[in-house]
C-alpha cells in the first residue's frame, strides 16, 4: 500500500441538520454566569455532511470536504472544531480508543445561528455510536453533547423541541405545523457572547413562558398562520442596532415576498420568512436570492404532519 494513504476500515455518512429558532428569550442571568433561557428550536433540511474514517493510525484528524462553504476562515481545522472536541469526548466516554478522520463538508452558514457546529458536534456522536455499537441512549448522548455546547442535546434527537435552562434541558414538542422557510445570510456574525453583554446592559423584560405557550399551541395545532404572528428574539433589536438596521431591512424585503412571519435566529445574524406552501417559497427564493444575494430555501424535518393522529 501507498505510505501516503491510510487504510479505511469502516466508515459511515450522517447528515448534520440545521435549525431556526422560532421563540428565543433570556429570563436572566444565572449565578454561574450563564443565562437561563426558554426557546423553541426547529430542526431545518439545510444540512451539513459528515464521513467518518477509521484509521489505522491513532488520532483524529478533520478534513473540510469541497466547496466554497469549506474554505471560511471561521472554520476551524484543529482540536478547537466541535465535531473534533466530540469525537474526543466520545473516546473518553466510551473507553473506544481508534484512529479516526472526519470529512466535514459544509452546507450550513458558520456563525449564523442556524447550529450547524453543534449539529456537527452531535452527528459525530450519533456517528461514532453507530459505526463502534458503543451503545449509548439518546439520554446519554445529549448528556455528553451539553458538554460541548448548549445547541448539542437538541441535534441528537432534532424534530421540534423546548430548551430551558441554560438551554440544555430539552423536551420534544410533537408538532403538525409543516412550513418552508427562506433564509438569508448577511455574511457576518454576532458573536453569543456579545449579544449576552448587550442584553445584560439594557437589561430588556423578558416576555417569559406566555408567549412560549401561544408558539408551542400553534405548533401542536398545525396553526402556521399564528405561529407566524407570535415569533419571537429577544436578541433581534440588539443586533439590528449594531448593524444599523439590516436585520429589519431583510426581514421588510422577506415581507414583501409573501412571508407570513420573520425573525432573525439565535444570536445571529440569519434572518428567515416563513411560508406556508412550497411554491410560494420557491417564488419567494428566486426573489430574495436576487436581492440579498445568499438566501436558502429549507424546510422543516421531525414532529407528526398535518393528518397524523
């Protein structure tokens, strides 16, 4: 064999899905340090796709698949990456110690509050479970993923879910609402740390599990319409106010296309319209694509349909 190449001995593909996060409020700040918070998360088929190579050789070692999304400075190549932090992790827990490479080709948007690093994070540790039978439960899994982030414990089952706590207490919602979303990215991000300084120093009111609760019904009740009308972040203002009001210019030009509801996700700085037939949607990128110039057009994954019982 060629001493350049490393012989494969097993390998498995897993898709790392994006998400939106339809509610997003911070009930404040904990005593050690971190925020409380109540959000609704929405996993999205824009994904990311991960291979995993055993190797003959000791070590893990992270190759960015092709494409311009790849090559982004924010993408870390080293033991800093999630999805190599998970792997590690994973070694450590399952006692399971192999050479492995992770081929990372990027779809999702970096530093967007679309998840897609903690969605990697979590693909690697559903990926390693599978292809060595270690065995864990999605329980177990989600555990050892809040270690490496808040967004982790969530990737691993996906579908819809509320997140309270620090963001890592996670509970499914079985919803019937079924949508499309466009999603526009500006390019630049807005650091979780930085929108947490601002939120502590304007110290906004928090809307709390109220509003929460109107967005969970609509999601139960297939209610599209009404979910539109009750999307919520606290975080929004913030970044709008840093950037000179292009989050509100996109989310006016996303209106203009027939989009029921907009709101910018996580911490930034994607901004999404949603739509409730996959035609209007389709119309809807065409035009958002020529105007903002890189727009996604996804749909929602996981939660019953409309007409399951």
């Amino acid at each position: 064999m060629n001493d350049t190449c490393e012989e494969i001995l097993a390998r498995i593909t897993i898709r790392a899905a994006g998400k939106i996060n339809l509610f997003l409020d911070v009930l404040g700040k904990r005593g050690d340090g971190y925020h409380d918070i109540v959000t609704v998360m929405q996993e999205i088929d824009l994904h990311d796709t991960i291979t995993i190579s055993e190797q003959g050789t000791r070590g893990i070692y992270l190759m960015p698949g092709p494409g311009k999304k790849n090559k982004l400075p924010c993408l870390e190549t080293g033991p800093k990456n999630l999805a190599c932090r998970a792997a590690k992790l994973f070694m450590e827990g399952s006692g399971i110690k192999k050479g492995i490479s992770i081929r990372l080709e990027k779809r999702i948007p970096a530093g967007a509050g679309l998840g897609g690093g903690s969605s990697d994070a979590a693909a690697v540790l559903k990926g390693l479970n599978k292809l060595w039978k270690a065995g864990f439960s999605d329980s177990d899994l989600a555990k050892m993923g809040a270690r490496i982030g808040m967004d982790v414990p969530f990737f691993i089952r996906g579908g819809t879910a509320l997140a309270t706590g620090r963001g890592d207490v996670v509970t499914p919602v079985l919803s019937r609402a079924r949508f499309w979303v466009i999603l526009v990215d500006p390019g630049f991000s807005f650091s979780t740390r930085s929108a947490y300084e601002s939120l502590d120093r304007r110290n906004l009111p928090a809307k709390g599990f109220s509003r929460v609760k109107i967005v969970l019904d609509c999601l139960r009740t297939g209610n599209v319409g009404r979910l539109a009308d009750n999307l919520y972040n606290i975080f929004e203002k913030a970044v709008d106010m840093k950037y000179k009001g292009y989050i509100k210019g996109v989310k006016e030009m996303l209106e203009t296309t027939g989009a029921a509801g907009t709101l910018m996700t996580g911490s930034g700085s994607v901004v999404y319209g949603i739509y409730n037939e996959r035609g209007e949607a389709q119309r809807a990128y065409r035009i958002a694509g020529k105007r903002a110039g890189s727009a996604h057009l996804a749909a929602t994954r996981g939660g019953l349909r409309n007409g399951d019982n």
